[in-house]
C-alpha cells in the first residue's frame, strides 16, 4: 500500500515530466526511421537475384519494426493514463528511450548490406518492355494471382505470338526481386518434343543437379524432392502443349505458398491443371500501331505517301505481337513507296517473298494446326477458311456445315449432332484457332459468333493451297468467277461467298462461254451472297461428285438443268433467292438430306420431292406453296427439322394434319400451321401416344396470315382467329415459352377464367417455363387467370399484355366478392388481411383498351411484383371500380392510366 501511494504522490509531480520524455522519444523514433529508411534504399540498390540480405541487417529491420509497434501501444496507454498508472508509465518511457539510441550506432552498417545467396537459382531473363493495355492487365492480373495463397496453379494461355513467353519473361524477372515471397523461381522452356524424361532433366539442371537413374518412377521421386527441399518455389513451364501428370514429373501440387506457372496455347491444358486461367488478348487497334512504329522506325511518319500504306500492312497483323515485330522489322528502313505497296499486296495474297517474313509467323502458327492431330478436327478447323476475312461466322451456321461435310459423325439426333459440333468448335477455341468475337462472349448455343484471327485464315489458306486443295475467293467481291483453269481437278472446296447484302454489290457473272469445270473431287461449293442472276445450264456437268451446293442469296430466276444429275448431293440451299421460281426435277437427288427452299417464289412442291426419302431438313418458310400432298411428308420418315411457316405480310403457308406431323418419330424442330383446333388435338394426341414434344417447336394454330417471332424463345404456340370452347379442354405443352391468342372467339357465357380452359398432359402439372402471354383482340372472354392458377402456373412469367379485349372485367379472378367502392383507397388494415399473389419474375406489364376491366386483382388480393422493369402501362375507361394493388420494391399503388 506504501508503494503505492509513493507512487501516486511520485505522478502529481512527474506528469509534466512524463509529457516531455514522451516527446523527446517521439523525435528520436523519427529520427531511426529516416536512418531506416536510408537503409531501405541501400537494400533495393544492393539486393540482386543472386544476393541476400546479411542476417544481422535483417535483425536490425525487425528490431526496429518491433520497436515502432511497441512505442504505439506506450502512446495509447499514456493517453488513457490516471493517477495511479502515471508514475508507472515513467520507467516505460525511459525504457524506449534506451532502446531507440541503441538502435542507432547498430544501424550504421559500413561494409555490404548483402552476401551471395548460394541457394537462389533464379536468372533474370531478357526480354522486352510490355507495350498496350492489354498485355500490363494481363500482367497485374497473373501477378495478384501470385501475391493470393489460395491460388497455387496459373495457366496462361493464348494463340502462337500473342506474347505469352515475353509476359511471363517479365513476371519471371519481377519475382526474382520479391526475396521475401518466394525462395526460388525455376524457369523452363517445354520443347515441343517434350517427354517425361526431358522435363525432368530441365527441371534438374536448373536447379544445378543432375539425374542419373532410367527408372521414370525413381527419376519423379528425386525430382519431387529436390523441389520439397527449396521451400516456397514458383515454377514456370514456358509453352506446354501437352497435357501434363505432375505426378509422373516428379512435381509436387503447390503448397505452403509454392507456385506453378504454365504457358500454353490450349485451354485444354489449363483445365487439365486446374489453374486458374489467365487468357492473353490480341492489341488493340492504337497499341498495335505503337508497336508497329517502334519496329519499322518513326521515321515512316515523315513520309505522307507510305503513312496511308503501312497502316494497312499493319492492320494486316491484327494485333499479333509476333507477327508485328517479324513484319515491322523485316519493313525497317524502307522508305521506297513501290516496295511498301508490294508488301501489301504480298500479305493479302500469301507470297513468301517479304523477307521470309511468313515463315516466321507460320511456323508458329501452324504448329498449333499440326497438332490437332485428329484428321477431322483440322477439317473443321480448314473450313472456316472458306468464309470472308473478319467475316464473323455464326456458330449455328458452321457446325451445319461440318455436318453436312460428313465432319461431324452421324448421331441419333439432330440434337446431338449440334452437341458434338459445339465440342468440336470448343476445342478449336482451346487451340486459340478460333477466337470469339467480342460481341458474343456470353452468347450460348447456336446464339454466338466466332472469327479467325486473320493470320490465322492465312495460314489456313496456305495449308489449303496444297491438300487438301480449297479455292477461296470469299469476301472479294470478284466481278467474274475464276477462269476454267483455276478449277484443278484436285479440288476439294471452293468458295466465293460474298458478305452481308450490300444494295452497291455488283453481281457475279459466270460467263456462258466458260466451260463446265471439271472438278471430279469437288464436294463442297459455296456461291451464297454473290447476287448472281444466271447459271449456264452445264455448268454442273462434271462435278459429279459435288455434296454441297450453297446458292442463297442470290438473284438467279431458275437452276440450270444440270443441277438434276447431282446424284452424290446432300446439302441444296436456296435461302433467300427471292428471284427463284422455276427450279429442275429433284428425281434423282435421293442422297439429299437437306433442302432449304426459303423465301423463294417458288409456287408448287418442285417435280420428284417424293424422292428425297433421306430428307432430315426441309424448309418452305414464306414460299407461295400451299399444298403439299400428304403421301410426300409420310415419304419424310427421317424428317429433323420441318419449317412450314410463313411471316408478317405473306399469304397463309402450307397447312399440315396434326396427325400426320405427330407421325414424324424422329422430328426435334417444327415450324408449321394447323387449320383449327381439332388438328391441334390430333398433333397433341399422337405425340403423347409416342414420346413427346420437339425441343423447338412455332405452331400457328387458324388461318393466320402470318406468325409472330419472339428471338430467344424456342417453344411458342399462337391461336389465331380460333373459336374456343372451354368443355372440350385444349391441350398444351408443359414446357412452353411463348403462348399467344389473337381474335379468339370464346364460347358466350362462360364465367370461367379463361386460361383455365387450357389443359397440361400428364405427368407434368404446370407451366413452369411460361414467360411470356399475350393476348389480341379476343372476345366474350371476362376473365383471364384465376389466382390459384397464377400461384401454380406462372411464376416465371416476364411479360404480360392485354389488348383490345373489350369484355374483360378481371384480369385476376377474384375468390370472393368483396370489391372497394369507387375512389376508395386501399388502407394498411386491407392490404394487411389481403391475400398475396406472387409474380416474382413479371417485368412487364401492357394492359390497352380495355373499356370493362374492373380490377387487376380482388379487392382482397395484393399483386406482387418484385421484378418489374419496365413501367407497367395501363389505357383503361373510368368505369374502374376497384384500384389495384401491387407491390414492386417495395409496395406501391400503381393507378390506372385513365382515358375519355
């Protein structure tokens, strides 16, 4: 008790005398970390890849961490200090003070900061400056990947000469200066002979050891040790082609914060690793250019008549690092107009005489075609070739075509055949062979685009300019096809496919005094978009082994007759020839499977039709004809696709029996009409006494003049100019997307909701898939859904319009009479006993000349709508009674737009 209260009395006197201690530690404290941060600057100037700091510099850092720490937490505590804890605190001070001027002379290092490091085996590697965005994002993101302890595996992966070794030279070099993450970083260049043996001997040597046993098992052990024992390692394996067992390396999976770095061209090989995928993007436009400068001198911006020129030789580069520098460089002091210009023009036709300039880049380029390996996937990977350069190619589009070239093997279903075109397309997208476009990076299924790099196309042409033999003049635009002497008679594919429609483009003319080229092996010509207006009748003659005939989109009024002696032909299309109305017998095409004869005039099912009984695709979309016997169709039995349907402002298409399309066992996509309900009901039924619906189906039920289109939808149904009667129940899909009424007459009287009159088949119980309904211009209909129907049957619905229905008085049925008076709110206490109906996804709602609806829902009923996006809009006639409710984040009271 004594002692304390000595050392009370000790506080009241020793306070002023604390405050001026703590402030003179305080000056001294700034005064040892400015020494330190001198010493900081010596390390940085002194600490090489091969050196470390001296343990006793290392010491003196931590010492005078701790000290910092320590004198933060003295600060706290004499700002909370009292009577008591004041002389205590005294000795503290003094304590730090001691230990701060200590620190001092300690800090005054004469000699070297660092000794050699015989344990670092990192070598800085040279190497180039990233130039562009894209790459220093690229290398940011690789380098948080490093710095985060939950990653231990990076793949980083990219087209041949996108610059993935100069990154990773660069990631490499700044890891040898991170001494305090990693205790070794390990470089190896993957050849592209690489073996297990091989590897193993690149990973020895760079640790400065040698492996002498043969046993693979015995030599991994060792590996996996030498590696065990360097502690936090980060190991790189530049340009791996293969997929890699670490296991039978001898590499241990990363822990305790070791890393494995891999560079590749194949997405596969990241997958495979499970690493965490960094991919490399081509430059950009500016950036492209920058480098493009850099390479070929700046000195080329002071001549305005080459300026325009090697920009575009530059663009021909399309953003490759590599073949920029290899093209640029070959460029470099060139300053003769003429030379530049025959630069150009020897890029766009794929000559070697630019100082061997392609080899370089092809080399590279091409490797990654050889090692596909599988003889149809680089077929697969040839035929993008044949369409224009930068022609964004619809993925739907090309896998069609590999089918029909016989690339894609014959499966159960068109379906399935789609499926292994998507893996086919993945893999090539692996390979960096095929690129996305930027626009459809998300875009699934048949919904997506893809392009080849252009030097990619250009080693495809090259490859293609041997064997298999292509003749492409896609995207030209020529004015006259090629001369009978460009057709060797080796000729596998030819195309001469235009772009997009253009109303400038001049047609293509095919000569009537050329003679018939004889292709023998020709199996694939591609003519589409080149408007030509006429064919000479023999133009066909001797291309007898033809398979694929492509002719859409041009201005042609008639095919010649030799087209009818095609016997080997599977693929005819039409598409779009808005021109095209007489058309030769199809008696002897019987090896067809697909016919697409869409928008033509066309007026009558074209001669022979009846032949074509290996028919899986065929397509009368908005032709005149509208009659098709039914002995034709039941000839179709290996009938896929079936597109029968005709659009806004076209005369009714061809009308089928419901029974008859039900029969079409293996049909799995059907555009088409039905005249009434009682064929409706006979398509429902056959199907339910087989196995079900089409995975796509757009089925216009009545005389409809046209059929809607929804993009993105692929199960709709219309009824259009129908009477309903509701005793007879109609049957529809569970699975349906789109259903939509128009002019619908429905039995008078009935005060049933409408759409309960709509049956589901067995087992299922609920239109789960639903988003959209609309409704036109029908009558005699009060009511549309009743609220246990809306719970049960639309709680994906998106969208909802009401229009020009003139007797609907309810949209939601009520379940009790109750309704509010005329300009009576809806209060607190009546929503809170309200019954709640849920629309969770409804983000759209029209409701239009509606002159009877009374409510939305009952007065006893809240409609919930906790998506909605767009605002709801309302054309009503005062003669509401009953305000609805709904509640959209959170609850409002939408009011009706009310009209005179």
């Amino acid at each position: 008790m004594d002692f304390v209260l000595t050392k009370i009395d000790e506080s009241w006197g020793s306070k002023n005398y604390l405050d001026e201690k703590m402030n003179y530690l305080k000056r001294k404290l700034e005064e040892l970390n400015a020494v330190k941060e001198d010493m900081e600057s010596r390390t940085s100037t002194e600490l090489h890849p091969r050196k470390k700091l001296k343990k006793e510099v290392e010491l003196w850092f931590t010492n005078v961490e701790r000290i910092n720490h320590e004198i933060e937490d003295l600060k706290q505590k004499i700002q909370e200090r009292n009577i008591v804890t004041c002389g205590f605190l005294k000795g503290d001070v003094l304590k730090k003070i001691q230990e701060v001027e200590e620190l001092f002379p300690r800090g005054r290092f004469q000699d070297s900061l660092v000794v050699d490091n015989p344990e670092w085996i990192g070598q800085a590697l040279s190497t180039t400056a990233l130039l562009g965005e894209a790459p220093m994002t690229c290398m940011e993101e690789i380098w948080a990947y490093l710095m985060e302890d939950r990653i231990q595996k990076i793949g980083v992966w990219g087209m041949g000469g996108i610059g993935k070794t100069t990154l990773m030279k660069l990631v490499h070099n700044q890891l040898l200066k991170e001494t305090k993450k990693f205790d070794i970083v390990i470089w190896i260049t993957v050849s592209k002979e690489m073996n297990i043996i091989k590897l193993q001997d690149r990973i020895a040597r760079a640790m400065k050891a040698t492996l002498d046993e043969e046993d693979e098992t015995i030599r991994a052990a060792v590996v996996y040790e030498m590696l065990a024992r360097k502690g936090k390692y980060v190991l790189i394996l530049d340009d791996l082609w293969d997929k890699l067992s670490l296991e039978e390396v001898g590499i241990p999976e990363p822990s305790n914060g070791s890393k494995l770095l891999v560079t590749t061209r194949s997405l596969e090989v990241c997958q495979f690793l499970d690493c965490q995928q960094v991919n490399v993007p081509t430059l950009s436009k500016p950036d492209a250019w920058e480098l493009f400068l850099e390479k070929v001198g700046k000195e080329v911006l002071n001549h305005p008549d080459l300026l325009s020129i090697a920009e575009s030789v530059a663009e021909e580069c399309a953003g490759l690092p590599l073949a920029i520098v290899t093209i640029a460089s070959s460029m470099k002091g060139v300053r003769n107009v003429h030379e530049w210009r025959n630069a150009l023009n020897e890029l766009n036709r794929h000559v070697k005489s630019v100082n061997g300039m392609e080899e370089k880049v092809f080399q590279q380029l091409q490797f990654s075609y050889d090692r596909l390996q599988d003889e149809k996937l680089k077929h697969c990977f040839l035929c993008c070739a044949l369409y224009p350069e930068d022609f964004e190619i619809e993925i739907d589009g090309l896998i069609e075509l590999w089918i029909a070239e016989g690339l894609v093997e014959e499966m159960d279903s068109l379906e399935m055949g789609i499926d292994r075109g998507h893996a086919i397309l993945n893999k090539l997208k692996n390979s960096c062979l095929v690129e996305t476009t930027s626009g459809d990076e998300h875009a699934t299924g048949n919904k997506g685009k893809v392009k080849l790099h252009d030097i990619v196309r250009d080693m495809a042409l090259r490859i293609t300019g041997v064997k298999p033999r292509f003749l492409v003049r896609a995207g030209m635009q020529l004015k006259e096809l090629p001369n009978v002497q460009d057709w060797k008679e080796d000729l596998e594919k030819a195309s001469f496919m235009g772009k997009w429609a253009f109303l400038s483009v001049k047609p293509l003319r095919i000569p009537r005094q050329m003679p018939p080229p004889k292709c023998p092996n020709l199996k694939t010509l591609l003519l589409s978009r080149c408007y030509i207006v006429s064919i000479p009748e023999d133009f066909f003659e001797q291309m007898h082994g033809l398979k694929i005939l492509d002719l859409s989109y041009n201005r042609i009024e008639s095919l010649p007759n030799s087209i009818s002696n095609l016997e080997a032909l599977t693929t005819l299309l039409l598409h779009e020839c808005g021109r095209l109305e007489e058309v030769p017998s199809f008696s002897k095409l019987k090896t067809l499977k697909k016919l697409d004869l869409e928008g033509t005039k066309i007026k009558d099912i074209p001669d022979g039709m009846e032949s074509l009984v290996n028919l899986k695709y065929l397509n009368l979309n908005r032709t005149p004809i509208r009659e098709m016997n039914d002995g034709i169709l039941t000839r179709f039995a290996s009938l896929q696709h079936l597109k029968l349907i005709t659009s806004c402002w076209a005369k009714p298409g061809i009308s089928v029996r419901g029974e008859l399309i039900g029969g079409l066992r293996k049909l799995e996509s059907f555009n088409g009409r039905f005249n009434d309900l009682n064929e409706w009901n006979n398509y429902s039924q056959a199907l339910l006494d087989w196995k079900g619906w089409p995975r796509q189906y757009h089925i216009v039920v009545g005389p409809s003049q046209y059929g809607t289109y929804y993009s993105g939808l692929d199960k709709w149904i219309e009824l259009d100019g129908c009477g309903i009667c509701c005793t007879h129940g109609i049957k529809i899909p569970s699975a349906i997307q789109y259903l939509c009424f128009k002019n619908i007459n429905a039995e008078e009287g009935e005060e049933e909701a409408f759409l309960s009159w709509f049956t589901i088949p067995v087992p299922h119980n609920s239109f789960s898939s639903l988003c959209r309904i609309k409704i036109y211009e029908c009558k005699n209909i009060k009511k549309l859904f009743s609220s246990n129907r809306v719970l049960h049957n639309l709680q994906n619905l998106v969208e909802l319009e009401v229009d020009n229905c003139k007797e609907i008085e309810e949209i939601i049925a009520s379940e009790s009479e109750a309704v509010l008076e005329v300009g009576e709110e809806a209060t607190s206490s009546t929503i809170a006993s309200s019954k709640f109906i849920t629309l969770p996804k409804l983000e759209r709602l029209v409701l239009w000349g509606l002159p009877e609806l009374g409510s939305i829902c009952g007065a006893n009923e809240v409609m919930v709508c906790d998506s909605i996006q767009i605002q709801p809009v309302m054309n009503i006639q005062p003669v509401m009674r009953v305000q609805p409710v709904m509640m959209v984040q959170p609850m409002i009271t939408v009011q009706p737009v009310m009209t005179g």
